[in-house]
C-alpha cells in the first residue's frame, strides 16, 4: 500500500476498478468480471498447449506427426470447442481477436495436412526406379517394352457414389463447398447446430 499524506492508495491490476472491499468479503462487479476474463484467457491458453507441439512439430518438418495428430475428429472437436468458446466482440474484443486467430491457425494446420496428404500421394503416382533413370540401358529397354502400348487401357471403372458426413453436408448447404476443401471452424459449429 502507498501512502501519500493521509490517503491511502492500493495497487490496482490491469483488470480491476478501483474500489473499497471490506474484509475482502464484498465481490465487486469488476471482481467478477476479473475472474471471467482470467477464466476466457486461461481457457485459451488451454487451447493453444494443444497447438504448441503441433507448430513445433510442423517447423522440424514432421509433417507425419501432425497429420497423425490433427485427424478429422480431432479438427471437428476443436472447430466445436472453439466456436463453444464464442464471446461477444464487443465486451472482449482482445479475446476474440485471439481466439479468432487460433481458430485461423487450426484451419492452416489442416490445410497443411491436406497437402501433406497429396504431396505422398504424387509421390507413389510417380515413383519411378531410379535405376532405370540412372542406366540408359535399362532406360532404351524399359521404352521399348512400352512401344504400341495404350496409355490408357481399356477397362471398365465403376464408382460408388460418395456421401458426406451429416455435418459436412449441412456446411455444404449452408455455405457452400469450402475452398480448399477446409471447412471453417466457426461455419462447421453453425452447421453442427443445425444437426
């Protein structure tokens, strides 16, 4: 406590009005609402924990563990309990900037996994021995076995008809095929209500 003359002055936090609690028994409004914005805060840090490994992950280059981790449910989960954690933007506009930009950064991951995803995929399309890149024996022989053939082979493909996921098909309605093919996070709880 600081003393100047005969008045006394209590520090104040960042978070707290100034006034007078006597025998710390009377919680003030701005008390209360101190203890909200710890608890909003601290649900966010909860929040970005999970992230935490996941870019630390990501920045080694182990895209395997981060695509294993954020799976489809993982991301559905997190796309709900972020939008669950929806505050108004105009009483706590610095945590919803924040919880904004950690949603935003949920969907680059998951952006990232897709990519993983068809970076692997190319990757087995076009594998080619390297033997046979390497040796232009092996290379004249490997052309000419190829000589007359179709590239496309006359074959019959059926293909079954794909369904979505409830969820996914009520995003679809509501809002269109996302681009990119990653459903935000905030739309996917809306649709999720509509459920």
């Amino acid at each position: 406590m600081f003393r100047a003359g005969n008045s006394a002055f209590a520090p104040v936090s960042a978070f707290q009005t100034n006034t007078n609690v006597f025998n710390n028994s009377v919680m003030t409004t701005a008390s209360a609402q101190n203890v909200k914005n710890v608890m909003l805060f601290s649900d966010l840090t909860n929040i970005t924990d999970t992230l935490t490994p996941l870019f630390y992950q990501y920045s080694l280059g182990n895209f395997q563990y981060v695509a294993d981790t954020l799976t489809q449910d993982y991301y559905n989960t997190m796309s709900t309990t972020l939008s669950d954690m929806a505050q108004n933007a105009n009483i706590y506009p610095q945590y919803e900037a924040i919880r904004i930009e950690i949603t935003r950064a949920f969907e680059g991951l998951r952006q990232c996994v897709y990519q993983y995803a068809t970076l692997l995929d190319t990757q087995a399309k076009y594998a080619i021995d390297e033997s046979i890149l390497n040796d232009m024996e092996k290379l004249k022989k490997y052309l000419e076995g190829k000589r007359g053939m179709s590239i496309f082979p006359d074959c019959d493909v059926t293909v079954g008809y794909a369904t979505l996921k409830p969820i996914y098909a009520m995003y679809v309605e509501l809002f269109g095929f996302p681009e990119g093919c990653v459903f935000e996070v905030d739309k996917l709880a809306i649709a999720q209500s509509y459920l």
